[in-house]
C-alpha cells in the first residue's frame, strides 16, 4: 500500500502520465495487481522511468509469476548481500501444486518429474525484513498474551511486516489465511461469507507465523563456506507456497535461499504426482528425541521410512546405539585436543564404530535400514574419513568416504570407471559433498582419473542442490 500511494503520487508530477492509459487510475491498479509482467496497453511506456521502476517493485511485491524455471543466479547471487535482500524476481511454482495427503494435512506434490538436482520451484519472499537472529542491539520482542510466548526482534518486526502487508492489501489474504493456524480460527472465528474481506486477526497471523516462517541466511553458500563455529546471519522469512512442504526425515528435496527468494531442488528422480518433502530439522539420533522435537514446535509425529524403522526397534537396542556414539564422541574429543593423529589412535575408533556398526545388524525378515540412513553411525565415520585423508593414507579415506555416503542412505556403485548411485533414500548434505570430493582426491591418487572425475561431475550436481547455485562449486572442491 506505501508504493502504491508513491505510485500515484509520483505520477501526478509525471509530465508523460497526463491524458495517458496510464492516468485511468481503475486500470493502472489492476495492471499493478495482476501478477504479470505483461504490459498489453503499454502502460510502462506511458511513463518515466522511476515511475516504471516503482510499478515493477509494486509487481513484484504483489508477486509475478512465471512457467519456466528460468534464474540467472550468478547475477542474484552477486547482487545479494547484507543490505539487499529484496531481488526482483518472479515466482516459479507451476509444476507443483498443493493438495490433501492421506495422513498429514495438506502437501506440495509434483505436477511432473523432476531428474536429481533439477529445480522444482522457486518463490520470492511474502514477507522478510532485514534483522538477522544474532543481532546483538535487539530491542525488540513480541509477547503474545495468547498464549504466552515471546519472540525476539526478528519474528516481531515479520510479524510486523505480516500484519501492515496484510492489512492494506485484502486481495492477499485469502491465500495467507489458507494456510494452518493450529485450529486457531476454527476455534475463535466466525464464517465469513463470499466476497466479504477477511478480518486481519492479529493472534491468527501470529499462530500462522510461529508455525510457517523460516530462518533463513542471506545466501544458502554462506553456510558451509564461513570460518568453523562462526554465527550466520539468521533471518525470519515467509513464503506461502513453501510452507506446505511436509517433513520427512529422509526428504527429496532440498531447500536453499538467495536473498529473500526460496528454491527448492530434488535430491533425487521424482515422479509426477509424488509428494515433495523437505526436512524441517536435522532429525536426532534417537527417534523419542526426535519425536520430541517436531511435537513440541510443529504438533506432529514423523512417520517417514526412517522413523517407522528406528521405531521397530527395541529400546535397549535404541539406548546402547546412543551410549556407544556418545562414547566415540568423548574419544574423538579427546583426539582432538590432544592433537595426536597417529595410525594407532584411528584405528581404536575404527573399532568403537564396527561395535556400533554391530547394533544395526539385520533382523529377522530382513535390514529394515537396507537402503535407509543409520544416523549413529555418520559423525563416526566421517571422523574416520577426514582422519584417515590426514595421515594419507588413500584406501582408507576410500573405504570411509564410501561408508559414509551408505551411512547417508545413499548406495553406490564402481561401474565401468565410473561411480554410480544406485539408490538414494537418505539425504544429501555438504558432508555428503566432502565425501565425493575425498573420494576424487583419492581416486585421483591412484591414477583412477575417469573415477575421480566422475566424483567431482557429482559433488558439483549436489552442490547446487545444497546452496542453490553453481557459485563457489569450484573453490569448494578445491580446499
């Protein structure tokens, strides 16, 4: 509503706006509202250039669409930073759409299918402002009498930033207020009829906040390419489209971030029809702690494969899987400080892993995690990895490198000089992407060159999965 009033203020003093298409004030309002960069009465030509430029930030506001998953994203990546967020960018999300699923609500689903790595859609921001989490001079939190809850600067000034966008402009608030409230209305609202504008309840947009929003970076790269144990720049935002994405702990797809715009790529081969998860949260180790977790803020027990697998298990088993992790995490804490990396002292966690190893043994009936992540058994093994490229020793780094992708849920394959996948129902992450850069460096070692780069061609396809853009693949895998 604030550009609009610019728009038509600023138009009053544009000499090219007089007697012009462009003064029939009905028309120009719904060409700013329309959701398109068309322009079939040429409304843009009729007037000067900033009024242009103020009617395409009041369009892309609004929100544009468009069919192709077309983003020059070396252009966005290099425009994006600190200060500016806001890209002009048009939303990408007509190969998806939203439907029921058969236990949880309402879902993203796939209208076609997508190859690994390839986009699924792409929207731009409803709402983002510019404090990140960290910030240190924060003033500011939102109490909701409600129900007792606080929120620091960043989740007030978006509830802020909900609310006034909300309220100024009616058009949108039937596709925000689509979205799960928790029941909130359903307990405290009233029908409102066809046609009638629905009320701005300030209680409901904060419920639909707390459930919705995301912290986002400024862009997914800077995540993994930092210093160690650094703060990111942490934002809230909110993108309608997105937030019906379930969660499922071994997800196929992956969500990144460029300014206030959201992308979302497969991590594997998606069907048409299929729908499209993502993961909320890094899930735990133990499954009763992980249940724990999505209760407590989203209201909902996980019923992926890998949790119905973790779930079949015995809590004696569970219990001995996390003090045994534990354990090799003291003993790798301990590696650590010493700094002491010797054949020896790699080895002895070699054995603590194959006695974890030993509680995912197959059962009767089968390995329930034949093709699934074993989430106990990642940390130590990448440990094992790294430390084994530390001292050299090329096999090793292989044979854990290797390990690690299966403890993934990922399984390969060395066919025809060449490394394959073979199935994919885990997920794909960066220390995914370090072990495919071992594996080339080690590979590469040996003489295996078509091996090493069939490494690298992967890590590259992964990594745009896991940051949104090709931009700094090529540092990456070098460092």
């Amino acid at each position: 509503m604030f550009l609009k009033k610019q728009f038509r203020k600023a138009s009053q003093f544009d000499p090219a706006f007089s007697g012009s298409t462009a003064s029939d004030s009905p028309l120009v309002e719904h060409w700013l509202r329309d959701r398109s960069l068309d322009d079939p009465i040429e409304i843009a030509t009729q007037v000067s250039r900033p009024l242009k430029d103020l009617a395409m930030r009041i369009k892309f506001d609004v929100g544009v669409f468009q069919t192709e998953p077309d983003y020059d994203l070396p252009l966005i990546s290099s425009y994006v930073g600190p200060t500016t967020l806001h890209v002009d960018a048009a939303n990408y999300v007509c190969d998806t759409e939203i439907k029921g699923t058969a236990s949880h609500g309402r879902g993203l689903f796939a209208k076609r299918a997508f190859k690994t790595g390839e986009l699924v859609c792409a929207e731009k921001a409803f709402a983002m402002p510019g404090y990140f989490i960290q910030d240190r001079k924060s003033d500011c939190f939102l109490y909701n009498l409600g129900n007792e809850t606080a929120s620091p600067r960043p989740g007030a000034l978006l509830f802020r930033e909900l609310v006034q966008k909300l309220r100024w402009n009616p058009s949108l608030r039937k596709d925000f207020f689509a979205m799960d409230d928790g029941g909130y209305w359903e307990a405290n609202g009233w029908p409102v009829t066809e046609g009638e504008d629905i009320p701005v309840d300030v209680f409901r947009v904060e419920k639909i906040r707390q459930l919705n929003c995301f912290s986002v970076p400024t862009r997914s790269v800077d995540l993994i390419t930092q210093p160690p144990n650094s703060n990111p720049e942490l934002r809230n935002g909110f993108w309608i489209h997105a937030s019906y994405l379930n969660h499922s702990c071994v997800p196929n797809t992956v969500r990144t971030f460029l300014g206030d715009i959201h992308f979302l790529r497969a991590t594997r081969d998606i069907e048409a029809g299929e729908e499209l998860m993502q993961q909320y949260v890094a899930p735990e180790i133990d499954i009763e702690e992980r249940q724990k977790t999505f209760e407590a803020t989203w209201s909902f027990r996980c019923d992926c494969k890998l949790c119905e697998a973790d779930g079949a298990v015995s809590q004696e088993i569970r219990k001995q899987r996390v003090v045994k992790f534990e354990e090799l995490k003291s003993a790798v804490l301990k590696l650590g400080k010493s700094g002491k990396m010797t054949n020896t002292s790699i080895k002895k966690v070699a054995r603590g892993l194959k006695e974890l190893e030993a509680l995912y043994t197959p059962q009767e009936g089968g390995d329930p995690y034949a093709h699934l992540p074993r989430l106990a058994l990642v940390h130590p093994t990448l440990f094992l990895t790294e430390a084994w490229r530390g001292v050299g020793n090329v096999e090793k780094t292989t044979e854990y490198a290797l390990k690690l992708l299966r403890n993934f849920g990922i399984l390969t394959s060395v066919e025809n000089g060449t490394l394959e996948v073979l199935g994919n129902e885990g997920f794909i992450n960066v220390e995914g992407v370090r072990a495919l850069k071992y594996l080339a460096e080690a590979y590469q070692t040996k003489g295996e060159s078509g091996l090493a780069e069939s490494c690298k061609a992967l890590a590259k396809v992964w990594f745009v999965i896991i940051t949104g853009s090709e931009m700094g693949s090529e540092e990456f895998l070098k460092a």
